[in-house]
C-alpha cells in the first residue's frame, strides 16, 4: 500500500524521519546472510530437560487487528482459594538471535521498533520478529514463561519462570475481546465459538482487575492515554480516529506489568536494566493544574495523592478526563533504562507504584527485553555468571533510553504529518484544545475532537500546560508536518 496523499508519499516521508531521528532502517548484508541461515536450519522446538511441554494449555494472544510479531501469550489457571495462577509466554528470541551476531549488533544499536502509523521500522528482521520468533496462532513456539500466583488481595507470589514450547490456541483482537469484556460484542468468530476460552479470558480479566485494584491502592495512576491512527480510503488518508483503551488492553497491560515485576525480582541478586519513572519532573505544576480543578496535592511527590486527585476528576467529569490525563503525563516526564546493581536504593515506577520492573516481555520489539532474556537464561535458569558487565549494561540502558526517546518523536513527527493530511480540509474551522507544552521554540495545542498536535501561532501569551482553549486551524504544511492554530 503506497499511502500517498495528493502528491505527498508518506511512507518516503516515514523512512526521511526515522533516519533523521537517528535509526538505520536498511538491514546490512551481513544481518540477511544470517536470516537465510536461520531459515534453513531454525532452533528445534524439542522438549528436554530444561524445556517443559506446554503445548496443551489454552494458551492465548491479544493485541492490535494487525500485529504480526507477537511477543507474549497468557493462559490462567484457578487454584484453591482466591488464588490465580497465571503463566505469561515470552518469545524466545535469544534462541534465535546469539549475542553479538550481525542480527544482535543490528538490534542493539536501533534497540526498538518503529511504528510510524502508514509504516512499521523493525528492529529485528520481519521473518524472525514477525515469522519464526512471533507467537502465531498454531504452530509450536519456544518461550520462556513468565509464571506467578496473583491472591485475593492482587499480591504477586511465587514468582518463577522456566524454558517450553508452547501453541498459541487464538490470536485474538483488542478490538473484539474488549467489546466481550464490557458485554457490547461477541469477542469474534473464535470467542463466541468457544466456552473454554470465554472462562480462560474471564479468569485472565478477574486476574487483571485484581492486580490494577492492588497497584491502585499503592498509588498507581489512572491516565486514560488517547492514541490516533490514520483511516484510510483505498491508500488515501481521510481521517484520523482515536484509540482508547479498553478491558482488552488493561488485562495485557496488567499481565505484562505483574511478569515484568516478577522478572526484576528473580533478578534482584545481579545487575540488571530497570524501567523507571523518577518523581515528576514539574511537580509544582500538577500541584498548580490539581489546585484549579479544587484538588489540593501535598507539595512533596506523592502518586497515591495524585492517583486519588485523578479518580475524583474522572468521576466528576469523565468527558474532559483525558485533557487532565494528558497534561498530567506530559508533566510527569520520559520513563528511562538504568542500571540497577544488588543492593542499590530502589527508584521505582512513579506512574505504576511498584519498585521492581524491569521490561522482558517484548524481545521482539525491544532489545532491553532481549538482554533481560538473556539474564533470565544464564543465571536463573543455568546457574551461570551474568553475560553482561555493569559497563555493558549501563552502555545498553542509555542507548535505549535515546532509542526510545527517539522513536517516540519520529512517531510524533508522522503523526503530525498523518493529521496535517487529514485535517486539510478543515482549515478554518474551530476546535477545542489543550496545551501541551509551552517552551521557548513555541506554545503547543492538541486539539480534542480529532486529537491532533500543532503550534499556536497566536494569542499564546500567558498559557501554560494544561490550560483548555478554543482555537482556529489556519494553515497544514503536509510535508513538514505543521498545523498552526490561532487562539479564538
């Protein structure tokens, strides 16, 4: 698909600005030699020792209408009392990749996938990431399966994690198992047509809920994110549409928080790379935004307080919660990769209140998780000595930290791009609008119906973030991805 507009070639545009954003889409020669070997002569799914067949479990995926290089699978399991034991599978992309082969440099230096909405930059080469190392629904797959006890309570007990091959039974959609969830749709051909994985699915819901319950109570935040995509006609964009989240969405983003909780503390004994969210950068800001809205927030950083400020709001006023969200993540500032050793002070998660986390369960998109992999593989698993020096691993942290950074702009930059296209049409039009970043280069506005980011080119004097305005589009720059809007 071209996913031209008038005489802009927006996938060109794509490539333009993930290779100014510092990745180099193109794999070297080297990188497809090694593909072509792996094709010829893939690992062997055999069972051993050390590999537990797991095949017969009702393993299933959920994710996006489109994926294809599927990360993880999740199955549940009842056990006496309140207790749920859920095993999260994890691509066993180190089978595939050896340290240091032209796969491995390739993947450490571009360290995350690119998703540009018309177009997706891999990390890894689409026949491993998409193909032999994806969790597609029917065939047998190595994983390294992440397994923990959730209780009544949504503590994470017992830990563990262990080699299989596995099947994953139904590749199933956001879109659909949230419609099922919240009693609006049939979940799909494969849900409606079995009972088996109705309960699975409402055993991995009831897991879910009680998790997030848990982080809530410690502080988690409750931040309604709104995502775009482009619609199309043919390979024309005519729209954007937004993209909330949904009971599907929340079951695997709670899944996969609780497994990579459990991954860090499996390796609290040796380094390791840790995702965190230091205290909130603008603080005195959200105290400032939470004030005008008749919260009133401790003047130290506290998510507990924050997160019971964010219930309120929605409650209150769920139409405009997403501004609130919004701004409130925007003040919080970037999660980043560090180092963690044994025995060093905790920095935690600000956004989801747990002190252990660490990210393992998308190797095939994220290169931090396939170094966690290889951790998990040497001394949990084997009893080895670490892989990976604490050099190496601070090394590895802050370039996917700048490769994170970076692919979250280039996604942006399209994003701009993708809106400036459909948003042509309604130039002149008024919108309402938040502002979401008032710096020396300009003041920025997103716009709420569709979402939609631009500068404001006038009567931006004495805003701030957070602040609701009415605006006017005056004018789209397709090719440079601007939209400038006129306060009304």
């Amino acid at each position: 698909m071209a996913h031209h507009s008038s005489d802009v070639d927006l996938r060109a545009i794509a490539e333009q600005v993930v290779r100014a954003r510092g990745f180099n889409p193109q794999f070297p020669p080297e990188v497809q030699h090694q593909v072509s070997q792996i094709q010829r002569d893939p690992p062997a799914t055999t069972v051993g020792a050390s590999v537990r067949d797991l095949r017969a479990l009702l393993w299933s995926s959920i994710d996006n209408d489109d994926s294809r290089d599927l990360d993880q699978i999740e199955v549940a399991e009842r056990l006496s009392g309140d207790q749920i034991k859920v095993m999260v599978g994890i691509a066993d992309v180190d089978a595939f990749v050896p340290r240091k082969s032209a796969i491995d440099t390739h993947a450490a230096r571009e360290a995350t996938t690119v998703y540009t909405g018309v177009r997706i930059f891999p990390m890894l080469p689409l026949p491993l990431s998409t193909g032999l190392s994806s969790l597609l629904e029917g065939s047998d797959k190595l994983c390294v399966v992440t397994e923990f006890v959730v209780d009544a309570n949504g503590e994470i007990q017992s830990p563990s994690v262990y080699r299989a091959v596995v099947r994953n039974r139904a590749q199933l959609k956001y879109s659909e198992v949230g419609a099922w969830l919240a009693g609006t749709g049939t979940g799909g051909d494969k849900v409606a047509a079995s009972a088996p994985l109705q309960q699975q699915l409402k055993l991995q819901h009831e897991a879910a809920e009680c998790l997030k319950e848990q982080r809530h109570r410690h502080g988690a935040l409750y931040l309604e994110s709104t995502e775009t995509r482009p619609l199309f006609s043919g390979d024309q964009i005519v729209g954007i549409a937004n993209q909330e989240k949904n009971h599907a969405s929340e079951l695997i983003e709670e899944l996969m928080i609780a497994a990579n909780e459990s991954i860090a503390r499996l390796l609290s004994k040796v380094s390791s790379i840790r995702r965190v969210v230091k205290t909130p950068e603008r603080w005195d800001r959200i105290v400032e935004l939470a004030a005008q809205h008749g919260g009133n927030l401790p003047a130290q950083p506290d998510s507990k307080a924050l997160n019971d400020f964010l219930m309120k709001r929605k409650a209150e006023d769920p139409d405009h919660f997403p501004d609130v969200s919004l701004t409130v993540v925007k003040l919080m500032g970037p999660g980043e990769y560090v180092l963690e050793r044994p025995g060093d002070p905790d920095t935690g998660h600000f956004g989801l209140a747990v002190q252990d986390y660490t990210h393992s369960t998308a190797p095939n998109r994220r290169f931090a998780d396939v170094v966690t992999q290889r951790l998990l593989k040497a001394v949990v698993l084997a009893g080895a000595s670490t892989p990976y020096s604490d050099d190496d691993l601070t090394a590895i942290a802050n370039n996917c930290t700048v490769k994170q950074d970076a692919a979250r702009k280039a996604a942006r930059d399209m994003q701009k791009r993708i809106a400036a296209v459909a948003l042509k049409p309604s130039i002149g039009q008024t919108f309402d609008a938040i502002v979401t970043g008032a710096t020396p280069r300009g003041t920025f506005v997103r716009t709420m119906q569709p979402h939609a980011e631009g500068m404001l080119v006038s009567g931006q004097k004495g805003v701030d973030v957070g602040d609701r305005l009415r605006v006017r589009l005056v004018s789209t720059d397709v090719q440079h991805g601007y939209i400038d809007f006129a306060r009304e």
